[in-house]
C-alpha cells in the first residue's frame, strides 16, 4: 500500500506541476518500509513567482533557484542566481545612494581641488573596468554574431551577458563621475563608494568559489 501511495502522489506532481518548477523541488529520501524519493512541493510558491521564474529561467538561459543546492554537503548558488540577485544588489546600492551626488556636481560651479595621486588611480581603475565591461559586450556580440553565421553552435548568449555588460557601463561611468565630484569638493572620501565596493567583493566570493568548484569538478576552466 505504501508503494502505491508514493506512486500516486508521483503521477500527481509530475502531472500538476511544470517543467519550471520541478526544477524547484528539492529530492528528500523518505523511508515507508521501503526508500524512495519524494518531491517537496516549496511553500508558499504562487502562480506568479512561479510566472517569474520562468522569465529569469529564460533571462539566464539556465535555472534561476534549485533549493536542493542548499541541502548538499557543500551548499552553492545557482549561477543564474548569482549573475542577477548578487549583480544586482551593489549596483542598485549604487545607483541609488550616489545618484543625488552626480546631480550635486551638475548645479555645482565650484572647481576646486587637484589631481592628486590617489585621484588619477582611481580614475585609471575605474576606466580599465569600464573598459573590461566594453570588451565583455564586444566579445558576447561577436560570439552571438558567429552563432548566427554557424548554424551548429548552440545558440545565442542569454540576455543577461548583454544586461549586466550594459549595467557596469554605466555604473562605471558613475563611480568616475562620483571621483570627479570628490574631487571638486576637495573630499577624497566617498562612504557610499566604500560601502559599494564591500558589497561587490562580498558577492563576488560566491560566483568566485562556484568557478573554482566546477573548474575542480569538470578538471579545467568552466565555460558558462
């Protein structure tokens, strides 16, 4: 009897459930006299998160969330969880706590201070990082450009290459814009900037150790 119950309530998510969202599901080992593997349906889920999961699925070209990484000896990140929500995090800090500082310095008349030493490296890094951002679009484009020409590749970069690419542009141009403004009101120190640049390195970690593990597991540099 207890395996035709397990039986049936497996014909019943698979039905009732979407392709999407089975990805979801985390596989617990259950013990009825017998053991089998059951799908725990994540509480709480609606229509419509499960609407947008589908969307970041496609937006990444790979699953958003599986909570059965967190259920592994070694718990990870999905990568197109650390590509959108841990991107996202530091920039949307910047953008939205520096953005009164830019519009200060276009109201702002005052010329003041120089060029110092610290100013120029600054300015230098955050340009070679605008500039890794360029060649990173650049670079997508001429991959998705031979994709289109080579019918035998596997198809066009997700969009979020071209997204985040889009997005350092522009935050990079913000932080020289911000420097620019220190600068001018003889204050070399920006707390908001600090704050940026703890978070940025708090969640790169992650992607950073998600690339050493499968470099380790797959015996080489990881293509993603």
């Amino acid at each position: 009897s207890h395996r035709a119950t397990i039986t049936w309530a497996d014909r019943c998510i698979n039905r009732s459930v979407s392709p999407s969202l089975r990805n979801l599901l985390s596989p617990r080992r259950i013990v009825l006299g017998l053991q089998t593997e059951e799908w725990l349906l994540p509480k709480g889920l609606s229509r419509e998160e499960e609407a947008m999961t589908d969307v970041l699925d496609t937006y990444c070209g790979s699953t958003f969330w599986n909570a059965s990484f967190l259920d592994r000896p070694d718990p990870d990140l999905t990568v197109c969880f650390e590509r959108t929500v841990l991107v996202w995090i530091p920039l949307a800090f910047l953008w939205i706590c520096t953005s009164w500082q830019v519009l200060a310095l276009c109201k702002s008349r005052h010329i003041g201070g120089t060029c110092s030493r610290l100013y120029l490296a600054k300015q230098i890094l955050a340009g070679l990082l605008f500039l890794a951002s360029m060649a990173e679009m650049i670079l997508t484009v001429m991959e998705d450009y031979e994709a289109i020409r080579d019918s035998t590749t596997n198809g066009q970069s997700p969009v979020v290459f071209y997204v985040n690419a889009f997005l350092y542009l522009l935050s990079w141009l913000l932080v020289m814009l911000i420097h620019e403004g220190r600068r001018r009101m003889d204050d070399k120190n920006s707390a908001c900037l600090f704050i940026f640049w703890l978070l940025s390195a708090a969640c790169d970690l992650f992607m950073l150790q998600t690339l050493i593990r499968m470099a380790i597991d797959q015996g080489g540099p990881p293509d993603l």
